[in-house]
C-alpha cells in the first residue's frame, strides 16, 4: 500500500472529544485538525473508509500541540495562537478559556469577546501544560522552569509553588527538569516529564509514589485504580498507585505524545493515542487495541 511521504513522517500531538462525546478531534505537525466520527467507526457496520476523517482542514501555521473541548468550541493552540472552532449543535455554558502558551505566562481569555481577562505570572520559561482542579477551584500549571504552579482561580494568586526536580527521589538531571504533563484526581496529583513521573499528595505537597518508566512521559490520567501513562516507547503504561507498573499495552506508533479517555457515553468509551504516526489507536477494551483511525 502506498504512503505519502506526509504521512510517512505524520505525528499527531493532541487530542479532544466534542462534548457530545461522538466525534474526536486531533491535530498533527502539520498544523491539520482532523474530526472523526465515533459513532461510525464504532458501528457494527464499520469499513475502512469510517476510520477515516469526515473532516480535515489547516487550522495552525505549525504543529497543533493543544485541543481542548468546551460545551460549545474545539480550542486548538500552536505557535503562539489560540483559536475557536465551533460545535455548532451544542448550547454553551462555560465562557471561560484558560491558556498556558510561549510568554511564560496563563493567560485567562472571555470565550465570547475574545478579551483577555487576567494574567496568571510565575512561570520562567514556557509553559507546557495545564490542569483544572474543580472542586478547589485551582488552576495547576507545569513548565519548562520545572515548577507545578497552583493557582487560585477566583482572585488569580499563587497559591503553591513545586520545585519537583529538587525532590531527589523525583530528578533525573539527563532528562531535564521541564514537566511536560499534568494530572488530579481529589487530593492527588500526577507529574512528570523531565522528573520521573510521580504521585503526589496536595495536602501534604509531597511525593508518595515514583513510577519506573524510561524516557520522558508526555501525558497521564487518572482511570478508576489505574493510572495510565504515555511517553517514549510504543506502549501504554498501567500504574498501580503504590508505584508499580502492572502493564504494558502495545501501540502502532514508535513513541507516544496524547491519550484520552472518552467516558462520557458507554457507547463510545474508548481510549485514544496517538504520536509518531498519521494513525491513532482506539481501544475499546483498555487492554488491547481494536483499530487504529488514519488521517
């Protein structure tokens, strides 16, 4: 079968479901945003030809490193630009957009007016990564200063600042010191990048957990007692909290750069990653892959 030399050296950076939770969308070095219909390629009656896109378009100069869904937008993010692309079919509810980007700083933008409402200053050097935790209503940023910035949403003030790749147990100087992803569930955090990657408790602002995965780890979720992980090497990583890695789930791409988790229907509960390939895995039973979409 022939490959373009595009796709050849494709890599897809980022991914989001729409609200609905029946269309993902991603976005590759390209600065090409592809939509794919969940609903068809999960079908029954699925061919090959309901892997593909039902929509692909340049949206970014360069690579799209960030999407992000609200109830009414897809927010894609690249170099040095932030856009909005309507779902159309969805009521919105949630005005506010959150943007960690290339000046070092979180910028907080009204989706509406598209006015810039606060800046979030700390950080010094670029910022790689964001988290909301709802519940205290506190936003978590990571960088390449390789510092976890807590911040209070409401007035917009540091709160807590983490120096991970002073903890000892957590520094890996060959690497570097930049954190590249961000998680939370609760009282709980998941960091990592340059540090290994590692479990901390908020409240106690320590580290209880160090998983032993080579390479860098670029993204990690919370998933029910798991914790699942993404990085360098073709593989899933399953973590026990305790710090043990209880399995590794082979992928079609080299070395892994996006996971997400698509739990908000049981008709279309899957995970997805993508990375060094124009093709990004879906698995339906989050032990094993079931097909791979193609851009």
């Amino acid at each position: 079968m022939f490959i373009s030399l595009q796709l050849l050296h494709m890599s897809v950076f980022s991914q989001s479901f729409s609200p609905c939770g029946r269309f993902l969308a991603a976005g590759n070095n390209y600065g090409e945003i592809a939509v794919f219909s969940l609903s068809a390629a999960l079908s029954p009656d699925a061919s090959q030809a309901s892997q593909k896109p039902i929509l692909n378009f340049t949206a970014h100069d360069g690579p799209v490193f960030s999407l992000l869904s609200t109830d009414t937008h897809l927010l894609s993010a690249g170099n040095g630009e932030i856009s909005a692309w309507s779902w159309a079919e969805l009521i919105k509810k949630d005005n506010s957009l959150i943007v960690g980007g290339g000046d070092n700083n979180i910028h907080i933008m009204d989706m509406e007016t598209g006015i810039f409402k606060s800046v979030l200053k700390g950080h010094t050097d670029y910022i790689h990564c964001l988290c909301f935790k709802e519940r205290e209503e506190e936003i978590l940023s990571g960088g390449e200063d390789g510092a976890v910035r807590i911040w209070d949403s409401r007035t917009n003030r540091p709160v807590h600042c983490i120096e991970v790749f002073k903890y000892e147990e957590c520094a890996r100087p060959q690497f570097g010191k930049w954190i590249s992803c961000l998680a939370t569930d609760s009282d709980w955090m998941l960091c990592g990048g340059g540090p290994s990657l590692s479990l901390w408790h908020l409240r106690s602002m320590s580290p209880t957990s160090v998983f032993p995965l080579p390479g860098c780890q670029r993204e990690a979720v919370f998933y029910q007692d798991l914790i699942m992980s993404v990085g360098e090497g073709p593989h899933v990583s399953h973590c026990l909290h305790g710090g043990t890695v209880k399995a590794q789930i082979p992928c079609t791409p080299s070395s892994l750069n996006t996971l997400a988790l698509n739990l908000k229907n049981t008709e279309h509960r899957v995970m997805t990653v993508g990375g060094s390939s124009h093709q990004i895995d879906v698995f339906t039973n989050f032990s094993y892959k079931a097909f791979s979409l193609s851009f």
